[in-house]
C-alpha cells in the first residue's frame, strides 16, 4: 500500500498529497454528522430550498470536526490534532515541490519542529475560533459574503504573523526572519505552520465552490448519475479535493523553478513588485549572473543595499556600466554615498553621457540623505557654475551643517568661499575661522588656509603684539604639507627661503620644494632647480643634469618660469646636450603663452639665429601651474600667495575604499 501511494505521489506529484488530505479532511467530518444533518446536506446539494444558508451546514461540519464548544481543551486537542497532521502535510508537500528555500544555521531540525508546531497549534487555534465567529455571523447577501471571506483571510494571515513574531520575540524559539513576504515565499523555518493556519479558510472557500458545483450537477439533472441523495458526503468530498488538486496544480504554475535562473514567476513577480530583502534573500538562490545582478538592483531600490554596493564596486573596473546600474539603483533605495558615485559617472562622462544638471540634483539627494561628502561636492559644482556667470549667487547652506558636525573639506570649502568672494560676499574673518576649523578637523587645505592668513597678515603690518608670527604660518604650512597637500610644501619652502630662517636649512628648503616637485607641482620643480642654481653649486655634471631635469618637469608640467629657465640651459648647454633652436623654440612658446621674460630671449635667439620672431605677439595669461585646484586667476593675496579655492571634484570616498 506504501509502494502505491508512493508511486501515486510521484506520478501526480505534491498536489496529490494535499488534495488526498482535504478528501481525508472532509470525509472524517461529514462522517462525524448526524443522519439528520446529512439528509439536511443531500436534499440541499440536489437543490432543494431550505432556510439554512450554506455557511450554517459548514458550521456544522465545523463543530462536528472541533466539537460545538470552542473555549474548551476539547476543541483545543482536537485544533492541534488537525495542526499537526496539516503543518506536516504541507511541509512534505514543500519538500517535494523543492520550495523548502530554509538556512538552518546550525540549528537542529528537532528544535525547528517544536517550534513549528508550537506556533502553528496556537495560531491555528485563534484562527479557528475567528473563521467559526465570522461564519456564524455570516450575511445572507453573497456580496458580503465573499467580502466576509477575505476578511477572514485577511484576519488569518494577520494571526499567524503575530504569533511568530511573538514566538521569536520571546527569545524561547527558534530565531529567523519576520518579513511577511520572505515567511510566505519559504525563505523562514515558520513558513510551513505560516500556510498551514489558513487551512480553514482554504476549507471553506473550497466547500462553497463544491457544494455549489453539485448543485448546479443536480439542476442539470446528473443528479442521479452521481446518486447524490445516498452518496453526497463522499461526491462532496471528492468534488472538494479535485478542487484542491486543480489549485495547487495552478499554484505549482507559480511556483515552479526556471531551469536557467532557479527561481519561479511567483519569486519574479513578487521581487519585481515589493524589491528590498525579499529579492536579497533570492539572490542567493541563483547562479545565472543576470538574474544575479537583476535581484541585486531589485534589492537595491527597496533599500536593501549593502550586496548591490558591493557588487557595483567589484565591477567598477571591468564592467563599469553594470556598475552603474547598481549604484543608481541604490540611490534610488537611500544610499547616500552610491548617489555620489552616480553623479562622478554623470560628471566625468566616461560611462554615460555627461548630465551636469542630473549630477548636481543626485548631489543634492545625497546631501539631503545626511551624507557630508554629497553636500561639499554640491557646492563646488555650484561655485563652478558661479565661475562660469551660471549662477549669481553660491549657497553655502548645504555644508554649514557637514563643517559643524565635523566635516573638514566642507569648512575648508567654506573658508576659501569667503577668502575668494565667489558667489558670497568676502569675509576675512569668517574665511579665517572656517580655515581654521578646516585644519583642527585635519584637512590639509585649510592649515595652508591658516598659514596664508597669517603671512599676509605680518606683511600688511599687522605682525606685532598678540599676533602670531612667520614660525606660526610655517607652522601651519608645514602642517597642510604633512597632510599631503603638497603645493603647502612648496609655500614653507618659498618661506623659508624669502625669510632665510637660521633654524632651516638649504637642505630643508630643497626638500620641501622636490616633494611637492615629486607630486605634481610644477612651480615646485622649478623652485628647487633654481634654489640649487642660487646656492652655487660648483657646476658639476652630476649637479647639472639634476638642475635641468627639474627645470624640465616645471615646464612639461605647466609652469612657464620653469620653461624659461629650461630654455637658457639649453641655450648653454648646461646639463643637457646645447640646442639652440630648441632654446629658442622653448622661448618663443612661454612668451607666446604669457610670460613676459621669455620674450626678450626669444627675440635674442631668433636675430641670432636669422629668424623674425615677434615677441609682441605673446598672449599674456597667468601661467603658473594651479594643479588640482582652482585658484582665482592664480592672482596672490597680498602675500603673494595663492588663494586657495578646492574645486576638485574628488572621486567619492567609497570608490577610494576598496
């Protein structure tokens, strides 16, 4: 008999088992009426006219199943009998299906059954004593009627919830999951008990479609091919489990997996609709790497972030436009620092086309979602605009509240704003302060913003009493260049040497000037081949071939003084092989590009050399190198120094982090 149900089961499959339980279900208690009652059913099913509705017959069946007093251990025994046998059918029935999706976690299977079962019998109880109340009130109208049912199923999902949410809360069972939507698509050990409490309510919304199908048989007249007057608890019976077997079969639809992607249209649909954990949890239940990245978007917009970020990273590099996707979709979930990668694609243009206008609004959500770095970068984007008579006026409310909390680039940004006047009104003191808040936090810019004030300040003549000295702005130049700032080295360097401190060295000065040399800046290079020229060196090879190569990098770099100085060595051949048409090449460009002192040479040259070489037609602009910053027209602040105006717009910090 075993071997032949087994072969049944695997002929018909999971439906088979459930649509046999609900026949066994029925059977036992329609055998549990009185004869009166199941004459009463039979002249109803062949379509009599009685007073009693079809919710009073199922009330019957009902508390000829539980027994007619519910507040009772009678009831309760006999409720927990039918949990058990329910919550085990429907988990065999997972198991077959292969929808037992559960991470057990080391947890032992008999911990994980007590629990179910525990859980199940007392929501199946509370269940059972609503589905009986609102039955017993149930309205004659069929309208209502079908309201009344989805309120009892509505009701009954709400119970089960409840209770496992108690249960886990208590700490006594098992711990897991209490989204709604991850119990119902089995992703929790609760999910079998979960389905298994809306067993009176399926019970009864496939008795009304039974009971009406027969009577309908009946009015057609097969009423006598069925006997229905003698057999009418086994027809209705069965009638309800060919219902049950056609459900299931519609729900196995749903359910079943997809041989590429391992999930089913249900898991699609309901990922696809609601997003966040539920698409993260199925994200581990495939390995086709569409679908992979697919959930992990999905997951993404519903706020669940952390798996799509970190894959949006890993393909950074290699597949950037998948990257994309991912860090967009977790700045529509409210992740603030992904809408700041966004709008870097957007700025840089290198993946998607340029969109200026959409960066600065991703920016602005990044901003608004409390993230510092989104705010900073806002207003850099709008200092631009401002540079480029797109804007009136700079609103620096955005990183008032990033500097309070801390945020050293947006006080520092803050600070240059005010020194600079682009779009705000200048304010010295407020730049000085905000310079300074900027170095307390450690932002590099703003201690070179601290040493800037306090040069100039000594310079206009307002260096004595109180006011701190030329040690203290080395001091805080020294500072931005240990926090590698490295255009600060090059400003201790040069004071230092305007200075000629006895506590620092030649030696100290050069160094200064190579590391910021060694980092990009041009003037740097050249500053230290000048220093070592000045400090007379006895001309050695050696010494030359290090002159002119700094030199070289001045000029490749942008710093036209370092052009200039290059063009002479060249001229005399010092440190390079002598060239003197690449001299006056070298000469002819910087004073073409702007720097006054190039021109008298290249005018020399090119009569020495037999060229006309007009030197007035040189383009004067400001040539020194300005780096990754933007300094007003690289103009000085009394000082001679630069302003220091941080409008880069820097990679965003999670992309520098992984």
């Amino acid at each position: 008999m075993a071997t032949l149900i087994n072969e049944i089961n695997i002929l018909l499959g999971w439906q088979f088992t459930v649509s046999a339980a609900f026949f066994a279900l029925t059977s036992f208690s329609l055998g549990l009426l009185a004869q009166e009652r199941k004459d009463d059913l039979a002249l109803w099913l062949m379509g009599a006219e009685t007073e009693d509705a079809w919710s009073n017959r199922f009330v019957s069946l009902f508390d000829a199943l539980f027994g007619g007093s519910h507040l009772s251990l009678k009831c309760f025994f006999r409720s927990g009998i039918v949990s058990i046998c329910a919550v085990s059918v429907v988990w065999f029935s997972m198991v077959s299906a292969g929808q037992v999706r559960v991470s057990y976690s080391g947890t032992s299977f008999v911990a994980i059954l007590i629990a179910g079962i525990l859980v199940n019998m007392i929501a199946d109880y509370f269940s059972l004593l609503e589905t009986r109340w609102l039955l017993g009130k149930m309205p004659r109208n069929w309208l209502l009627q079908v309201v009344t049912l989805i309120v009892d199923f509505a009701v009954t999902a709400t119970i089960i919830l409840i209770v496992i949410w108690l249960a886990q809360s208590s700490g006594i069972l098992v711990q897991d999951t209490y989204n709604p939507l991850a119990v119902g698509l089995a992703f929790s050990v609760y999910s079998a008990p979960f389905y298994s409490t809306f067993l009176t309510s399926i019970w009864t919304w496939f008795f009304i479609l039974s009971t009406w199908v027969l009577r309908v048989a009946t009015s057609l007249r097969f009423a006598t091919w069925f006997d229905v007057e003698r057999r009418s608890t086994v027809l209705l019976s069965l009638v309800l489990s060919m219902f049950v077997f056609l459900g299931t079969h519609a729900a196995s639809f749903a359910t079943e997996k997809d041989d590429v992607t391992g999930l089913s249209r249900l898991d699609l649909f309901v990922c696809n609709t609601a997003k966040g954990d539920i698409c993260d949890r199925m994200s581990a239940l495939t390995s086709n790497t569409e679908t992979l990245s697919e959930l992990l978007i999905y997951a993404c917009e519903g706020g669940v972030t952390e798996q799509c970020v970190a894959s949006g990273l890993a393909e950074y590099d290699g597949k950037p436009r998948k990257a994309y996707r991912k860090f967009e979709a977790a700045c529509r979930g409210g992740h603030a620092q992904s809408c700041t990668v966004q709008a870097y694609f957007l700025t840089t243009g290198s993946v998607v086309e340029e969109n200026p206008r959409l960066a600065r609004n991703l920016n602005q959500r990044a901003c608004n979602l409390g993230y510092d770095q989104g705010c900073v970068t806002l207003v850099k984007v709008d200092v631009v605009d401002y540079l480029l008579e797109q804007r009136e006026r700079v609103d620096i409310t955005p990183i008032a509240a990033p500097c309070e909390r801390g945020n050293s680039s947006a006080c520092t940004l803050a600070g240059a704003l005010f020194q600079s006047g682009f779009g705000v009104e200048k304010a010295t003191t407020l730049a000085l302060n905000f310079f300074d808040k900027g170095c307390r936090y450690g932002d590099a810019i703003g201690c070179a913003g601290v040493g800037n004030y306090i040069e100039s300040f000594i310079k206009l003549g307002f260096g004595s009493g109180h006011m701190p000295s030329f040690y203290d702005a080395i001091s805080f130049y020294q500072r931005a260049c240990d926090g590698n700032f490295f255009s600060a080295c090059k400003l201790t360097g040069q004071l230092m040497q305007e200075h000629t401190f006895s506590d620092y060295s030649f030696e100290d000065i050069r160094e200064l000037y190579v590391r910021a040399c060694m980092k990009g800046d041009a003037e740097g290079c050249t500053l230290a081949g000048q220093l070592m020229v000045l400090n007379g060196f006895d001309g050695g090879e050696h010494e030359e071939v290090s002159i002119a190569k700094l030199f070289a990098d001045g000029c490749s770099g942008g710093h036209l003084g370092g052009c200039v100085e290059l063009g002479k060595r060249y001229n005399l051949g010092l440190g390079v092989d002598r060239d003197p048409e690449r001299a006056l090449s070298i000469f002819v460009d910087a004073c073409n590009k702007g720097d006054v002192e190039a021109c008298f040479p290249a005018s020399a040259l090119s009569i020495a050399q037999g060229a006309m070489t007009d030197g007035s037609q040189a383009n004067p602009i400001h040539g020194s190198s300005c780096g990754d910053y933007a300094f007003p027209g690289c103009e000085g602040l009394n000082s001679g120094r630069r302003l220091l105006l941080p409008l880069n717009q820097d990679a965003p910090e999670i992309l520098n982090e992984r």
